[in-house]
C-alpha cells in the first residue's frame, strides 16, 4: 500500500484497452455525447483514451478522417429491413426516421454529411435498401434515384438544424420535442406582423406552428415518397 500522496506505479493501473480505430471512434462519439462536435480534436481524444496525438495517426488521417469514421458508425446504428413489396412505403419513411434518430444522438454529427455524397458502408446500406424499397413500390429507376438524393438530403439537413437547435436550449431536449418548444414564439412573431403586408403569414400564424416535429418530418418524408409516386 502506498502513502498518501505517493506516485502510483503505473503496473498498478487498469489496464488500457487496445488501441484500435474503432476505441478510437468510440472515444470520439463519446465526447460528441458530452460535449458535442467541436470538441473532437485529436488531442481531446488522445487525452480521453489516455495516449499522445501522434499515437492516433496508425488509425486515422486527420481530423475529417475520423469525423467520416465516426459517421459511418453512427449510420451502422439504423435497424437493418427485409423489404417488404406490401409494406414498401411504410419501410421506406421508417428508414429515414431511424436514420434521423442515429444522427440526432450525436449532436452536430449530421454536419459532416453535408456538401458530401454518402460513400461510407453504413451510408451506402441505406442507401441500397431505399433504392430496393422504391424499386419495390413501382418507382420508375431515374425518380428513384433523385428520390433518395432528397430523402437522405432532408434528414440530414433536419438533423442539423435540431442539433443547431439543441445547442441554444440549456437543458438540450430531444429532438422530438424543439419543434413544441418554439411553436409560440414563432406563432406569436406570425401573429404581430401586419396583415396588411403578411395576410398569408398572419392568417395561418396558427397553422404554419401546429403539428410536432415527429409529423412534420413525416409529412416531408412521404410528400418525397408520394411525388417519385406520381412518376411511376
């Protein structure tokens, strides 16, 4: 047993695991969880796993190499489907909705989607079951792929914007209840402008803020789904 204030033996210690890519990744979306995006560095992760920035570089590039990793990770996280011809559209919207819950549970995550095509395995697994889906479901192959396109676009872009969201509300609500949270405030702001300039913003005030983010975001995805509909 050592005094107090002692140096503890480093044989003493717990082991640390392996280094590896995946700890690696792992580490990283754990910061993402505490602290979200920006306070994956290099450095922050060495520190959380306990290692030197140098010692990272076997496993990642840079930066943006272990952000697009950590994507793929996070995307491995929605459910596999068995498609279902007789449930094709119901799949479908069920896809993308457990594709925005994944991204939504790392805050600020959706940001390295943007501006990129999906090329990443996880990415590329939805993107082959929607395709399969759409197929399923009659779609005509061009509408299908511009369909899909818009499909993973809006629920990136959703996840953003909610992550964006998140980081200006102290006690950072789930996703699924911001949309509630600023209803009133816009409605209010919609109510107060003059009708005179705004007749069509003011005379909907009520029903441009109804509806939770949950429909909302439904109603985005199968306005898509039903519009590569109409093409078949």
């Amino acid at each position: 047993m050592t005094e107090l204030g002692e140096p503890r033996s480093r044989r003493d210690r717990p082991a640390k695991p392996p280094l590896s890519r995946a700890v690696i990744v792992d580490a990283a979306l754990e910061l993402v969880q505490q602290d979200r995006l920006d306070a994956v560095t290099l450095r922050n992760v060495a520190e959380r796993l306990d290692t030197g920035p140098a010692s990272l570089y076997v496993y990642v590039a840079n930066r943006d190499d272990l952000l697009e990793r950590m994507l793929d990770r996070v995307l491995s996280e929605v459910p596999a489907v068995v498609v279902d011809p007789a449930r094709w559209h119901e799949q479908l919207t069920a896809l993308f909705t457990a594709t925005l819950d994944a991204l939504c549970r790392y805050p600020g995550i959706a940001q390295v989607a943007l501006g990129s095509i999906p090329v990443w395995p996880s990415a590329l697994a939805i993107t082959e079951t929607a395709l399969a889906l759409l197929r399923a479901g009659g779609i005509p192959d061009q509408a299908a792929a511009w369909a899909v396109d818009a499909l993973y676009l809006v629920t990136v872009a959703d996840a953003v914007e909610q992550g964006i969201a998140g980081s200006r509300t102290p006690s950072g609500p789930h996703h699924k209840s911001l949309a509630a949270s600023f209803a009133g405030p816009v409605r209010d702001i919609y109510t107060a402008l003059p009708a005179d300039r705004y007749p069509n913003i003011t005379g909907m005030a009520g029903t441009l803020t109804e509806g939770d983010h949950t429909r909302r975001f439904a109603f985005a995805i199968n306005a898509i789904i039903d519009g590569a509909s109409v093409a078949a």
